[in-house]
C-alpha cells in the first residue's frame, strides 16, 4: 500500500494505517532528529512528539511534496524548537553550549571503528562546532534518508544553496583537520 | 525534485573518509522499536476532535456574540437621542452671557443693598451650567459685601520711533608696499 493510501485512511481515523506511517518513516524521522539535536533519547522523543503533531495536522497535508517529505518537515521543525529550548535551559543554569553528547563506542560503526579514535573525537568535535547553518544540512545528508531535493525542501533552502552548505562546511572541517596535523588537503 | 542521492563525494581522500564515517556514526539509528506503540498509545490517550467536544468552545463564542449584538443594539439606540439633544441644544454662548469683557450687572440685580460695582473675573463655566443653572439667590438678611476690583493702571506704551541710520563707507587709504630689500 502507498502512502497515499496510509495517509488517506489515517485521515478517516484508522490507527492501523498511521502506525504502517511510523513505522515506515521511523528511521528517517529519528534521523533528523537526531541531526537536530544531537542526543538519541532527545532525537528519540522529537520523533514522537512529530509523529502526533503529523497526526494531528494530518488534514493539511496536501500532497504538494511526498509524505515523507512533509513528515520530516514536521520532524525537523519540532526537533529545532526543542534544541532552542534545550539551549536557552542550559544557558540558564550555566555559561556556553550544550555539552557535547558523545557517541557511544555501541554505535560507532565498523567505517567509524577503522578510524583513529582520536582523529574521530576531533571530527566530531569540529562537527559541533560549525554554525548551525553548515552543520545542519551537512548532518542531514549524512543521515542517507532524503535526496537534496527533499533536504532543501526540509531546511526551507534552494538545492544549490543546500549543496554549496554542504561543501563548505566538508571545506572547513578539512581545514582545521589538517591544521591539527592530520593529512593534507 | 532532484533525485541526486546524497553526500558522498566520488572519490573520498582520507579526511573525507573519517569525515563521513564519523558523521555517520553521529546520526547513526533507527529509532526505538516500540515508536509506533508509544505513538498509538498517546493517541489513544488523545481523544479524537469530535464536534460534540467543541460544545463549550461553540458555547462560548455564542455567548459573546449575543453580549456584542445586545451592546451594539443598545448603543444605536441612544445615539439618535443624544444626537437630537445636540441639535436642539443652543449653541454654546448664544443664551448664556455674552463672552466680552463688559461688566455683567448680575450683582446688582441679585442683591439690592449692594451698590453696582464692576464685576470681577470670573472663571470660566461649563456652557451648560450657564444654560439651565440659575444663579443661587442670596438667603434673606444676609448682606454680601461687594468685592472691590482696584482697577489696573497700566502705563500706555511709549511711541518712540526706531531710527535707523544708513551706514557710513570710510575710504580707506592704503599705501603700496616697500620694495623687498636684499
């Protein structure tokens, strides 16, 4: 069954076909979330609380990009709000960012594990520090979920913006990499 | 839509490499197995909109739509009446005493015993108390000692006349400068 036809039965109230919704789009949602805020139990309930307002909006969807885009539109959104909120709560209570979550050695990846785990921990933290507006859409592509199509549509940008975002924000980590002393551009 | 699948440059160097494993392992996961029970159940806990919740809602709005047509009523109907007093009121200072300077022989005739004076500066009344307000009667046997004004002697201003002179050009004789001597 399309999405469509999820979608048109969830309208009418059907639970079960909203569940195949979630369950289909779980991944991807969790994902941006995840780029959004950088925490899995913080990604995790973003995912949720997007998947009820999806619910609840359900009757604005149009079909003028595909669910799935909609979807994560809605997931991107919340995940941001959130992130404000985290920020300004830390702000509140003491000076700086956020605290950097680290990635558990449980969800490095075999490519993860090759690399040196020294060299990663810089990359990561070069990662964190990049503005959000390179950052953003450099970690939702990495997430492999969406095309650039669909990610530009997400962020609100022009593709060619996107795909430049992109590009510099890789440029800059390069940048400092090297300054740190690993490899050459 | 493009369907330029994403990141991954062709040929990644080293850097790109760590860059994209690390990356990957940042926004790594597939999200709690159980989101579609935890969703289903808060949306279960949610009840659907149906019409017959918005009652209250519905209820509300009708009560103040009744309040504000009431209101509006009301008020059209006493803006004509204020609008016919208004017409048929006379115009401020036509009825009432004349606005100039003159003396008012309201003293005089309120109060027999009294010998006419000038009548002092008032302050100035609303324009419908001067209308419909007479003036309170003086109670019998009281005698009101009439106020005094010394009149102001104001010294008439002086007419003396501004003359002005034309300005006088002196011829200035100036005398050519001595030759540099070496």
């Amino acid at each position: 069954m399309s999405d469509a036809e999820l979608v048109a039965r969830a309208r009418q109230g059907d639970h079960a076909a909203f569940g195949e919704l979630v369950e289909r789009h779980r991944a991807a949602v969790y994902r941006a979330a995840h780029a959004a805020l950088g925490s899995a139990s913080e990604a995790e309930d973003a995912a949720q609380e997007a998947f009820l307002a999806a619910y609840q909006k359900m009757g604005t969807y149009r079909a003028e990009a595909s669910f799935k885009t909609w979807l994560l539109s809605i997931a991107w959104h919340r995940a941001l709000s959130r992130r404000r909120s985290l920020v300004s709560r830390w702000r509140r209570f003491a000076s700086g960012e956020l605290p950097e979550p680290a990635v558990s050695r449980e969800t490095r990846t075999q490519e993860g594990a090759l690399i040196d785990a020294e060299m990663a921990h810089h990359v990561e933290r070069l990662v964190r520090a990049l503005p959000a507006r390179l950052r953003d859409p450099l970690l939702l592509c990495a997430a492999g979920e969406q095309t650039y199509g669909e990610i530009a549509v997400v962020l609100g940008i022009p593709e060619g913006t996107l795909k430049w975002r992109v590009a510099e924000a890789r440029r800059q980590l390069k940048q400092r990499l090297v300054r740190l002393g690993y490899g050459h551009e | 839509m493009s369907e330029t699948r994403g990141p991954r440059p062709p040929a990644p160097s080293p850097l790109d490499a760590a860059i994209d494993a690390v990356l990957h392992d940042m926004v790594a996961g597939e999200g709690p197995a159980d989101l579609h029970r935890r969703v289903a159940a808060r949306l279960a806990e949610r009840p659907s909109p149906s019409p017959w919740r918005a009652w209250p809602v519905l209820a509300a709005a009708a009560g103040i739509a009744v309040v504000a047509a009431s209101l509006v009523l009301v008020r059209r109907a006493s803006t004509p009446a204020r609008s016919v007093t208004s017409v048929h009121e006379p115009p401020v200072g036509s009825v009432a005493e004349p606005r100039t300077a003159a003396p008012a022989p309201t003293v005089q005739a309120r109060a027999e015993s009294v010998p006419p004076v000038p009548a002092p500066p008032r302050a100035r009344r609303p324009a419908r108390m001067r209308a419909s307000e007479p003036a309170p009667e003086p109670a019998d046997g009281v005698e009101v000692a009439p106020i005094e004004v010394s009149p102001l002697d104001v010294a008439a201003m002086g007419d003396e006349r501004v003359v002005l002179r034309p300005l006088r050009i002196e011829r200035m004789d100036i005398e050519p400068l001595a030759e540099p001597q070496p």
